[in-house]
C-alpha cells in the first residue's frame, strides 16, 4: 500500500510548508485504501469516488491539525468515518442494524448470481471480497482497518472510541459473520478451499 | 455452542499472535492432541489468510488528477490550536460559571431557613419550603428583575463578554497581519 521514498511525516511537512504537489504522492498511497473503506459503506462505486475525492480534500485543507502522535492513517480514517456518516445520514441509511434492508437487498440480488459462478471463474479474492460486501458496514470496515490498513487493536479503539478489548470481541464478531456468509453462500468454494 | 465460540476466540487471538505465552503453549498443546481443535484451526487459518490477501478496490485512473484539481484553489486551513486561544475558551467557562453561580445563588435565597417543625430533628434542620409550583406563579419577577444586584450582575456579564468579544478580535487582528 504504502510507496517508498518520503515517509508520511516528511511529506506532511513539505506539503505545510508550500509544496502543494506532494500531496498528489499521499493521494496515491492512500486512495485505494480510502476508496475500498468508503464502499464498505455505500454499493456505488460513483458514490464512493465522490466521497473519496471529499475526503482527500477534506484532509488537505486540516493538515495542519494532523500533529503526529497517531500514525497518518489513523487519522485519515477519523475523516472517513464521519465523512461516510455524513453521507449515509444525507441518504437516510441505517448503518447500526447487521441485518438491514439494504443487506438483504443485496442478498437477493447477488444470490443468483453467485450460484451462476463456476469455481474457475471466481477467485478466493472475489468471494472473501464479496462476503465482506455482505457484512454491516461497521463489521466490513473493521476487518478492512485490520487487515488492510495494518492498524492494531488501540489504533482502532482510539478512532472509534472504544477500548482495545471492545474491539478484540468486536472482530472476532465480524470475522465469525464473515465465516457465516462465507458458509452461506460460497459453501462450494470454502469446501474446495478447506479441501486442499 | 458457548464452549465453540470459546474456542474461535482462543483460536483467533493464537492467530493474531495475542495472548500470554502461557495461554499461546496450551493452545498449542491442545492443537497437538485434539483433532477437533486442528480441523478448527485450519479452518479460521484458511480464512485470516484470504482476508490477507483480499485486494483494495482501486478508484478510476484520474482519481489523483482529479483531486489535485479541486485542492489547486485551496490552501491548508491553519491548525485549529492556533485560532482557538485558550483565554477565549476559560472566558466562555468563567461566563457560564458565572451564570449558574447567580442562579444558584438566586435559589438559595429563596428557602426559608428557619422552621418550627415539631421532630427532633428540625431544631438542627432547616424546613425547605418546596411548594415550587404555586411559589414561582405567586413571586414578584419584577422585584427581582429590577432589583439592583440583578442590574450589577448583568452589568458584569456584559462586561465580561465585550472584555472576551475585544480579545477574540485582537487575536483575529494579529493573526491576519
């Protein structure tokens, strides 16, 4: 995820002291990462470009508020959280409830297709992707921070104001729903996979 | 189905690398003998690995262009510590404090502190009179709002908020220059 050369902090500075360019590289390093959190939180893929583009602009014109003493995406996340709240409460989502309309929505629409899926054509990325699509956003976005965003337990806790132990139930929560809708509806696959 | 949760959770905390040295040896001694426990194991295994490997969605090509593009007329906001001063905020918490202070103050002074209660006690206690209701439809607002303590006391609020209104636009002034 993250480029070599200029850490996070060297290039934080620069960009303060005027060299506006440099915040394109963070764009870089950080976009997919701000982009796969976002569509923990919203199907469209438009949608999520727009919020993202917010979000970095978001972030450019606080930096200066970015003081250091947690890592930069730590605190690229406290943007993203409340910019998805923002947007989610403007569409009037309910985002607490695991077992929400939209989920079932998506349920019904992407069971078919799932089941049309040979083996072959779906990798092991795509079907944890896609069951990861089928968890509450909250669920999904705590299994991305962690395996994604190489965030630890307290990192996670900070930003969502809960303690670590909060956080170390609240995963093992989303992984075992993950292990649920993986078993529901990529049984064939999970088999294959367990099978090897 | 309690004693299976148990056992993912030992299990998921031994994967992440969690838990004492202690805890992680029994673990292991328990995946050693116990078939159950292997097959468990190998299964959250499968799983933490491809949820490692799960690959970010990336957004379009001109993602990057297109943000430099907005952020191109703006500029870094200054750091909030720096506008917010602190003599500012203590000024809004002594205002406040002052507001609750007079308040209280005025409701105190509304028991009545001496009372003819017949108990042993209420020679040492004194009789609140906390018919609150009918008290505040029969007082005299008036009295107290022409009173002059009620007149010093705004005096001094209004004082303390053009004191608070002069150093906010002082810092303001120095900030700009």
């Amino acid at each position: 995820m993250l480029h070599t050369g200029l850490t996070d902090i060297e290039l934080i500075n620069k960009i303060l002291q005027g060299n506006q360019a440099l915040f394109a590289q963070l764009v870089e390093r950080y976009q997919s990462y701000v982009f796969t959190l976002v569509l923990r939180f919203t199907d469209s893929r438009e949608d999520a470009e727009e919020i993202s583009q917010d979000i970095f602009v978001k972030t450019y014109r606080s930096l200066a508020d970015f003081r250091g003493e947690s890592k930069f995406s730590t605190w690229l996340y406290t943007i993203v959280r409340t910019s998805c709240i923002t947007f989610l409460r403007k569409k009037k989502l309910d985002i607490t409830s695991i077992d929400n309309e939209r989920t079932y929505l998506q349920l019904e629409n992407q069971e078919s297709g799932f089941k049309a899926d040979t083996v072959e054509q779906k990798s092991r990325h795509t079907m944890v992707s896609q069951a990861i699509r089928l968890l509450s956003p909250d669920d999904a976005q705590l299994i991305t921070l962690f395996y994604k965003g190489e965030q630890s337990l307290e990192e996670i806790g900070r930003v969502m104001r809960l303690e670590p132990n909060t956080v170390k139930v609240k995963l093992h929560r989303a992984r075992h729903r993950l292990k649920e809708k993986m078993e529901k509806y990529f049984s064939h696959e999970v088999r294959e996979i367990q099978g090897n | 189905m309690d004693t299976h949760i148990q056992m993912e959770e030992r299990l998921w905390d031994y994967i992440d690398g969690r838990g004492t040295p202690v805890e992680r040896s029994s673990i292991e001694t328990l995946l050693a003998e116990n078939m159950e426990w292997q097959r468990k194991y190998k299964e959250l295994l499968n799983i933490h690995q491809m949820m490692q490997e799960v690959e970010l969605d990336a957004p379009s090509m001109r993602f990057s262009k297109n943000v430099m593009e907005e952020i191109a007329r703006l500029q870094v906001a200054p750091a909030t510590k720096t506008y917010i001063n602190k003599n500012i905020i203590r000024g809004i918490g002594a205002f406040f404090l002052a507001m609750i202070g007079g308040f209280l103050l005025f409701c105190l002074g509304q028991f009545k502190w001496s009372g003819s209660g017949s108990g042993p006690s209420s020679t040492f206690l004194p009789r609140y009179d906390l018919d609150i209701d009918t008290k505040m439809k029969t007082f005299n607002w008036g009295r107290i709002f022409n009173s002059a303590y009620t007149s010093i006391f705004v005096l001094v609020l209004v004082i303390l908020g053009l004191v608070m209104l002069d150093m906010y636009l002082g810092n303001r002034k120095k900030q700009t220059a």
